[in-house]
C-alpha cells in the first residue's frame, strides 16, 4: 500500500488489535538510559556499604590465611565462598535490583503492562531473505545507524577527555597519597559516567520522539481500511437496512395476527387504521392492538373484515390514535371518550351488554359516532 495513500489516523479497534498482537510503541533506548540512570543513582548511595562489605570479606580471608594451618583451610573454604557470597550480593545486590526494577518498569510504562506472546513466535517473514534485505535498507535501519554512530562517538569523545585528564593528573599523583589518588580517580570516573548519562538522556529523548512519530505513521490507514472497518464494527448498511426490513415485516405479521382479536377498527378512510380492544376484565383502557398508513392501514381494514370486526370511520379520531397511541398499549386518557362513543355504537350494533356500561362515558343514543 503506497504510504501517501495512508492519512487517516489508526482508529481504536485497529490501536486494539495491534496491541494484541504485541505491537506497541516502546523506546528501546529509553528504557536503557532510565536502567543506566537508576544503576548509577543507586550505586552512588550504596558504594561506601558496598565497600565496608567487600573489605570484610578480604580481612576475614587474609586472617584465615594468616592463623590457620595450611592444613586447616581446606575445611574453612565453603565458610570463606558462603560469607563471599553474601558480601558481593550486598555489594551489588542492590544495584542489580535497582537496574531490573528500572527496566521494567520503563517498559511496561511505555507499553501499558502489556504481556504478549505474539511478538516472539517464530515468523517465516523474520527467516526470509528478502524480508531481511528489505530490512537491512529500510528508514528505521538507516535511524538506528545513525543512533549507533552518535552513542560510539559520544563515548569516545569522553572517554577520551577523561584519560586525557587522568593522564595529566599522573604528575601529581608521584607526591600524593594512595588514597587521595583512588579518591580523585572514583571522582574523576563518576563524573565522566555522568556525562555519558546526560549524553544518552538527550538521544534517548530523540529516539523517544523518534519511535513515537514512526509507529504512528505505520499505524495510519486509508480511507478504505477506516470504511471496511466501520463495516465490520457497525455493520454493512445494506445488511443492517435488510435486517431492519425484515424485522419491521416481523413486527407487521405480529401485529396483523392480532387483528381479528379486536373489537373496532377506526380507519380515516384509506390513509389511517387503528385497531382497538377493550375487555373490561382485563383491560382499564382500550389497548391498540394495530396501526397502520396507506398501504398496512387497508390490509387492517381487510383483515378486520375478513374476520367480522367492526369497522368505523372517523378521520380525527384515527388520527389522533395514530399519533399519540403505541401498539400493545392504552390509549390516552383526552380519548376515552370519543372511543367510548365508537364502542357503544358496535358494542349496540351487536347487542354487547357492556354498552350501556360504556354509555356514561359517550354521547349515548343509537346514531354512529362522528365520520367526519
């Protein structure tokens, strides 16, 4: 896919599925610098513990030597490897800890905690020739050079610089005391370690932006990936409009079914038809049973009169049920009585003693209900 077709910023389902997969922005020399720091913070608080354990270990040795037989010291040396041991664990321990802890943790605060084992199973395209060549000339190769160039350059510029310095303070040291002499070359050796972190800090924070603008500009998508994604997330809109379809034609057989259960139907002649139930020991209200317009409003008319339920004609009536009712509910209380008109009228056409129940609510009389 050529890369000026990709502008489109990678969307969270494929952010998702490529950190499944292991694939996430992580800065390699971050992390390193970060161990490197922690190392060195950690082993200048520790070096003069470190050095009290170590000098216990050589005078314990050199007074094993000095008392006991030759003879002897054969039975005292797992005795001499055990507190051996234990004074390099506590002279280096903490370092140790430190540096592991510090990896860690930069790694997983730059990939979110995330554990894959996606990323190192054995790929045909890591073994492949071409895939290796093409690799080998790519842009990240070429960046990764260029940081390898720049680290070995910086560390021999200091290094240099500190030997050049050791190498003119040797003239002195001939007058100066063994330990003055270890401490300005401890002096010496950690501020040129602490060059070299401040060095590396600032190519790590280049490769920290480098790494960062490079895995989003690999994670970009064209406008055909973000649509066939939409797609599958959301749904094709064809199949989704089909499927709507066919529920809508689901919901229209239900309610057709229920049709021949009504006792009215009110139609506003062709465009409207509203079909209604009322069983007083069930219902408080009259219930819509079905609803419909122009087309769906005739096959409720039909069904009604295939099946011998009364149909009445009243256009604001059907209109206002139409609009203000929903199916398999009662209608509004403003309604009770322009209903209670339409069904004393049926109720009388088909000698229901429930209409002079009803007869309270409506006009009364033997007249159909308004057809206007």
């Amino acid at each position: 896919m050529p890369e000026g077709n990709k502008t489109e910023k990678a969307t969270p389902k494929k952010r998702q599925d490529q950190r499944k997969k292991g694939n996430v922005f992580l800065s390699n020399d971050a992390v390193a610098v970060t161990t490197l720091l922690a190392g060195y913070m950690t082993l200048r608080l520790t070096m003069a513990g470190a050095a009290e354990h170590l000098g216990n270990f050589f005078r314990l040795c050199m007074n094993t030597a000095q008392t006991l037989p030759a003879s002897s010291l054969a039975g005292q040396l797992p005795e001499i490897l055990k507190e051996g041991v234990y004074a390099l664990f506590m002279a280096i321990g903490p370092t140790m800890l430190a540096v592991i802890a510090a990896a860690l943790g930069a790694t997983f605060f730059q990939t979110r905690l995330l554990v894959s084992g996606e990323s190192i199973r054995p790929k045909f395209s890591r073994i492949n020739p071409l895939e290796g060549f093409k690799r080998l000339f790519s842009m990240r190769s070429i960046v990764e050079a260029g940081k390898g160039i720049i680290k070995i350059t910086i560390l021999l510029v200091i290094i240099y610089n500190f030997v050049s310095g050791c190498i003119t303070a040797f003239v002195n040291y001939l007058d100066t005391d063994l330990t003055a002499v270890c401490g300005d070359i401890l002096q010496r050796l950690s501020s040129m370690i602490l060059q070299i972190i401040i060095a590396f800090v600032v190519v790590a924070g280049a490769d920290f932006y480098y790494q960062w603008w490079d895995y989003e500009r690999q994670m970009r998508m064209t406008k055909q990936e973000v649509k066939e994604e939409y797609k599958q997330v959301e749904g094709d809109p064809q199949v989704k409009g089909r499927i709507r379809e066919i529920q809508r034609k689901m919901a229209q057989s239900r309610m057709m079914q229920q049709v021949p259960q009504a006792d009215v139907v009110i139609r506003n002649p062709t465009h409207v038809a509203v079909a209604l139930r009322y069983k007083p020991e069930t219902d408080s209200a009259p219930v819509v049973l079905a609803k419909g317009l122009d087309e769906l409003a005739l096959r409720i008319v039909k069904t009604a009169q295939e099946h011998n339920v009364p149909t009445v004609e009243n256009v604001p009536l059907a209109r206002a049920i139409y609009a203000s009712a929903e199916l398999d509910r009662q209608i509004p209380p403003e309604l009770y009585g322009a209903v209670a008109d339409v069904l004393v009228y049926v109720f009388r056409l088909n000698n229901r003693d429930l209409a002079q129940e009803l007869g309270g609510a409506g006009h009364g009389g033997d007249r159909p209900p308004d057809r206007r």
